[in-house]
C-alpha cells in the first residue's frame, strides 16, 4: 500500500495536459467555450499502446472558464490549472489526493497519459477525445447532473467492489437496491433535504466478511430519517448521528 501511495504521490508532480480550443464549423473540434469549460466529463475510458483500460465510475474531468480545472483520476480527486490553446490544452501544477485505493492502476495510465505532451481534443455531440502524439486517447461523456429519483446511485466504499447501490423513487415513494450482497427495500419519503425511512426489508445471503460489515455500516447509515445533499453527480447520505454515505450517479 506504501509503494501505492508513492506512486501516486509521484504523479501529481508531473504536469498534467488537458485539451481545450476553438470550435470549428462542423462540430469535430474541442472548443474554448462552453462546448468544453464547465461540463463534467465522465472519462470512459483511456487506450494505451492498442490496449482500452475502462474508467471507474468515478473519474471525470470538468475545466473551469477561469482555466482551473478539477476531476477524479478514479479514485483520488485532482485540480490543475488549465491553459487553452486552439485545439490542445495544458494542465499545470496537478495536485492529487493520496488515498491508499486498492487498486492504482487505472489512475497511474489516466494521469500518464494526461501528462504525455500536448494533447489534441476533439468534441463530437456529447463526447470528447484527447490523443496524444503517439496516438494514445482518453474517451469521455458529457455528464448532466443528476436527481435523486430514478438514479442509479453506485455507493462507493471500495469494499463493496461496485455492487452495492440505490435507486429512489420519489413518485411511489420507495427505495431500492443493493447493500453489496443483499437486496434492500424500504419506504422513503423526501421532503425539505431530508428522506425518511422505513424498516430496511433485505434477502438474507451471507457473503464474505468484507461485504457483511460494509452491509451492516450501510444499514447504519439507512436508519430512520437521513440528510441528503446531491453536488452534480455525487449524492451524500448523513444519518442523524452524523455518519455519513456517498453515491455517485452511474451511467
């Protein structure tokens, strides 16, 4: 985990390049203006060398109009200043968190890919592309923000290896999902930035250690009345005695 974090930790001294220019007649080229500033850009996935590395749900990139840029390498968040230039772009200073995550690997080819020179951008209808010189590519989706009904909500503790997630439905007024092994129904009524819930109804499966204690912090969370706040694509849950549980918005 140490030599994780040190790799990590190396990387955000690189600087980091982003794409960002002038759109062109046609649609194909990245623009300066709101074509590419201030969208959320959910990263797809990046291609390296001929071999295609999926995004986690995470990871995502939005570039400010004032040139500061933000995002998620997949697991730990960055922010860069952002240089545009026609159609290639420049992130300097990169910072990034230094989560001990289970698995960097993503993160390390996202964040060298980013950093392999200027990179050209090209936008068509709700995607971008960023290519290096070598012909290497990071894929990404325009992302609008989400709403608490009808999301899928992916929780994100790392120990429930992806599966555990809510769905809302605020019309019939009822929650749905999954705690990682079991399925999970309740009744949820929002009102005013808070849901109240029902009893938490759940199959009984027993699964390994790591996804029956993330079950049992989750159902913590989920007991009774919770305060919900939703920041673009990320939804965060906090019980009455100020645990809390984050979501991020899938697809």
């Amino acid at each position: 985990m140490d030599k994780q974090r040190l790799t990590l930790a190396a990387l955000t001294l690189l600087p980091l390049l982003a794409a960002c220019g002038t759109e062109k007649a046609g649609g194909d080229a990245v623009g300066a203006g709101p074509t590419v500033t201030g969208v959320r850009w959910a990263v797809t996935d990046v291609t390296v060398d001929g071999r295609t590395s999926k995004a986690p749900a995470t990871a995502h990139l939005r570039i400010g109009a004032d040139g500061r840029a933000e995002g998620n390498l997949g697991c730990n968040g960055f922010s860069s200043d952002a240089a545009l230039d026609g159609d290639r772009v420049a992130f300097r200073q990169l910072g990034a968190t230094e989560m001990a995550c289970d698995d960097l690997h993503f993160e390390e080819t996202l964040a060298k890919t980013l950093t392999d020179g200027s990179l050209t951008a090209r936008v068509n209808g709700d995607d971008l592309t960023l290519t290096t010189a070598d012909g290497d590519r990071v894929r990404l989706t325009e992302q609008k923000p989400a709403t608490l009904s009808g999301t899928k909500w992916q929780i994100t503790d790392p120990a429930s290896d992806g599966r555990a997630h809510l769905v809302f439905d605020t019309a019939k007024g009822t929650l749905s999902g999954s705690l990682g092994c079991n399925r999970v129904n309740a009744e949820a009524t929002v009102r005013d930035g808070r849901i109240t819930l029902g009893s938490l109804a759940t199959t009984r499966m027993m699964c390994e250690a790591s996804l029956m204690n993330t079950e049992r912090s989750l159902e913590r969370v989920l007991d009774g009345t919770v305060d919900y706040r939703i920041d673009d694509r990320t939804l965060t849950l906090t019980s009455q005695n100020g645990e809390t549980l984050t979501a991020v918005a899938a697809g």
